[in-house]
C-alpha cells in the first residue's frame, strides 16, 4: 500500500495538485476536501498532475468529478496531466476522458 501524498504549487494557469500514492476509497476524501479549498478564479485551469499515482479506484474517480465541478462553478478550467495508463484505460471506458483534457506532463497543461 501506497499512502496518498499531495503537493500543491502555483502556476502561471492556477494551482497544480500533484498527486502520488494510492487514490481509493481510504484517501479520496482527502483530494476532496483539498479541492474543495482551492480557491479558483474565472478563466484559470486547475490541473491535477497524476504521474506519482499508483492506484485509482471508484472513489478516486469521483474526486476527479469533484474537481471538474469545483472548477466549473467558480467559471475556471481543470485538466489532468501525466496519467498512468492503467488509469487512462479507465477513464477511457466510463467516458471521463470526454471532460477532462488530458495533458502529457503538467508543463503541457500550464501552457
């Protein structure tokens, strides 16, 4: 077992959550709330950065929602960069890569 680790910096497009570790039903209430209390402006991207994740599961899923949703009532962005295959394979099959762009490095998504 992974434990979820997350770092946030700022960049020129808004804030970047680096996530590392395993995202599952153990952890994903902590992405959440972090989200939650991401201040977000008009007009900018909040990207999630998923290249240390290990493991996603349903519950990770749905705090990917939360992102997509958090940003879209504040009028902003969200993208995810660096996601695992296994997780894209996911993504791909529930039809969640049709709202979120995806990005292949968190530079990419900052541009």
């Amino acid at each position: 077992m992974s434990p979820l680790k997350i770092t946030a910096r700022d960049a020129a497009t808004g804030p970047v959550l680096e996530i590392f570790g395993e995202l599952d039903y153990a952890s994903a209430g902590e992405l959440r709330e972090l989200i939650l209390s991401t201040a977000l402006r008009p007009g900018q991207r909040l990207v999630l950065d998923l290249g240390g994740m290990a493991f996603c599961d349903s519950s990770g899923l749905s705090a990917l929602i939360v992102a997509h949703n958090h940003a879209r009532a504040a009028e902003a962005d969200v993208a995810l960069a660096s996601v695992p295959p296994n997780t894209l394979r996911i993504l791909r099959i529930v039809g969640l890569d049709q709202i979120f762009p995806v990005f292949p490095d968190s530079e990419a998504s900052c541009s």
